[in-house]
C-alpha cells in the first residue's frame, strides 16, 4: 500500500513540474540578410576583341589563372564574394576550333553533375538580336549559371558565374539570381570588335 501512495504522489509531481511550464519549441536556423547593390552599369574600358557593360559594383580584372590567356577576364563582386570568368577564344574561320570550344563547356558544365540536381540548356534569342546558350545547374554547385555566344567565325566567348561562399545555395538565392540578372545584362550589350 504504501508503494502505491509513493507512486501515486511520484506521478503527481512529474505531472504538477511539467504542467506549469511552456514547452521549449527550437526555432530553425536562421541566414543573414544579403544587402543586394541596385543594378546599375558601366562599359568595360579594357583593350579586347568583345566589350561589354558590367556592374559598377564589380570590378573588371584579368584572369591570373595558370593557363588563362590574354583575353580572358574576371568581373569580381567583392561585396557578394563571387565571380563571373570569361574565357575568349578567337576562331579564324576555324569551325572545327568552334565546335572544340562548345564541346568544351558542357564538359566544364558537368563537371558539376556531382552536387546538380538539374541541368538546364537552352538556345536563347536575346532582344539585340543576337543568339546565346545558356546552362542554369541547380543544387550545391559552385557555378549556378554558364553561357557562351559567338559570332561563328571570328568570335567565341564563355562565360561562367561562380559563387566563392561555401553556405548553403538556399540561403544565396538572391545572390544567385542577382548574379543572373547582371549575365543578361552582359550578354544584352556584348559586341565583337572587328
């Protein structure tokens, strides 16, 4: 009997110390908020067989990797800790070099098939009048955005947007996408120089 009343009163006191209490609910994790630049541009200044207008919140500068040639350049946003790299390529009528080259880039394109969710390739009209191709990945992937436009027989350039910040691509959407918008943009005024 008095096991009973002991455990009787034991119950009653985890019931009494749980009852008088808020239950403790985690919240999730929460991302810094990104202060996004207004798009505004600038034309590219620099000597190249292309120019185009970029973001004043970039800068331009030449490509310092190991096997970078002299036309390929790097349109940094330091504020945003990402890149967009072009690589320039000149074809002399070369339409073996040209079909090299676009084999080239959905091989660096999936490179990233690792980490994408989806790959996304399109031929795409642009309103000057002018043709790209683009490539959109999805998923944890360093490079979210490629393209490439030439002219077919002088002219070929790529262009790769890269995001240098190791956090999760959820919480750099609008980094991404501002970084899209700034791609077309490039592409929408990119010109060949004769």
């Amino acid at each position: 009997m008095i096991k009973k009343i002991l455990l009787y009163f034991a119950a009653c006191n985890v019931l009494w110390a749980c009852g008088g209490q808020e239950i403790f609910t985690p919240k999730p994790k929460g991302f810094n908020r990104i202060e996004l630049p207004p798009h505004e541009y600038q034309k590219m200044q620099e000597q190249h067989p292309y120019s185009f207008e970029y973001s004043t919140s970039a800068v331009l500068e030449p490509d310092t990797f190991g096997q970078a040639e002299p036309d390929w350049v790097i349109v940094r946003y330091p504020e945003l800790n990402s890149l967009i790299q072009f690589t320039y390529k000149p074809l002399n009528g070369d339409l073996n070099k040209l079909s090299k080259h676009i084999d080239d880039a959905f091989k660096l394109a999936g490179k990233h098939h690792v980490k994408a969710t989806s790959q996304k390739e399109q031929v795409v009209e642009l309103k000057n009048g002018k043709r790209a191709v683009t490539i959109e990945l999805e998923g944890e992937v360093p490079s979210h955005f490629q393209f490439y436009m030439t002219d077919t027989s002088k002219h070929y350039l790529r262009g790769a947007l890269y995001l240098m910040e190791p956090t999760l691509n959820d919480s750099l959407r609008p980094v991404i996408e501002y970084m899209k918008e700034d791609c077309w943009h490039i592409l929408e005024t990119l010109t060949w120089k004769k």
